[in-house]
C-alpha cells in the first residue's frame, strides 16, 4: 500500500504543540494499517538517496528517540528503524544508518523543497489555527503551500473565538480553502478524522 501523508502545520508554542501531538496520535490510532502517517513539519528531516532509488523521513518523536522512515520513489514503504540517540547530530545517526543498511550516502534536503515533497505526499494537509498571539509561521507555510498548487489538499481548521484577517479571509475565499471551526480538542479531532477519511475515499467535502 502507498504512503499517505497527513501533513500538520500550525504554530509551535507549547500549547498548539500539544494539541497537534494528540491530534498525531489520534490519526495513527484511527487509519492504523493504511500506511498513513501524520507528521509535524518542524519534526522532520528528509534525505534523498544519491542514486535516487529511495527517499528517507526522519522523525524524532521524543528527547532520546528518533524513528527512520525508508520510501521508495514509488510511495511504497522499504524498511524503518527505530533508534535511540543522545548528544549526537540527528542529520549524522540518520547518514550512518542509512550507510550502515544501504552503503550508499544521502543529502538533506532543503526546508522549502521539504515542504513541497511532503505536500505532494500528503492526502490531507491540515492548519491548525489554535490561538491568536503567535507569529503566524503556519500562515506561511498555508499561502506557500496556496501558491505552488496544493490549494485542493488544504483545510483550516481554526477556534470558533479566533479572527483572520479580512485580507487573508478574502485570499483564503478566493483560493476555496475550506474552513472549519472547533470548541474543544474533541471536536477538532472529530473533524480532522472526517475530512481525511473523505479525502482518502478521493470525496471533497
């Protein structure tokens, strides 16, 4: 089965952090076997191998722990490895897995064309808009994202008491990016789950 991707964008203070992690785990919980991942762009390396027969996700979802996602160009899962680190530079375990299995060197890929595989991986691409005070990185990476054709991917899920800007409300009218809005963490992790499970069944809502 290929790789679905559930990309997660919103702002990293600790409070929207936490409520992405347990939205993270709530969709791993919920399309458990489907080869769908949910990941956090901030929590992500990507390598691609030198000879281009595979592609490398690194996540690290703890302090002292990393997990090593293998693909092939093709979307489909080679191999993945859990690692225990310390002080050591992810980007140097990752390299030295990967040489260790595969005898082979990969390059880290950039932030930006880190966010364009991933959106051309994902199914859904999910913005979190959790509070008002924060410097708004998601709503970059949203008109980024809006500007290099993944407009159809996209939804804004955002607090019912949060307020956009009338600039952007018109841009996101515009491009028809679809916005929900939630009271509670409950009903945010409702909502997330319906519109992935429509978007995997190729059904807009």
């Amino acid at each position: 089965m290929p790789l679905s991707v559930v990309l997660l964008l919103g702002s990293y203070d600790p409070h929207t952090k936490s409520v992405m992690y347990a939205l993270k785990e709530k969709i791993a919980e919920e399309f458990s076997g489907t080869n769908t991942y949910a990941y956090l762009l901030e929590e992500l390396l990507i390598f691609n191998e030198e000879s281009h027969r595979f592609f490398v996700i690194a996540e690290r979802w703890s302090e002292k722990r990393i997990s090593i996602f293998i693909f092939t160009h093709a979307e489909y899962p080679l191999d993945n490895v859990e690692v225990e680190i310390g002080d050591e530079n992810i980007e140097a375990v990752v390299r030295k897995v990967i040489r260790e299995k595969y005898n082979v060197a990969i390059r880290k890929v950039p932030i930006v064309d880190k966010l364009r595989i991933l959106a051309q991986l994902s199914v859904a691409i999910i913005v979190i808009r959790e509070k008002e005070e924060t410097r708004g990185g998601e709503v970059a990476e949203l008109i980024y994202l809006i500007l290099n054709n993944f407009a159809d991917k996209v939804c804004l899920f955002k607090r019912e008491n949060i307020s956009l800007s009338s600039m952007l409300m018109e841009f996101l009218d515009y491009m028809r990016i679809p916005i929900r809005t939630y009271n509670s963490i409950d009903e945010l992790i409702q909502g997330v789950k319906r519109y992935i499970s429509y978007r995997m069944h190729g059904r807009k809502i």
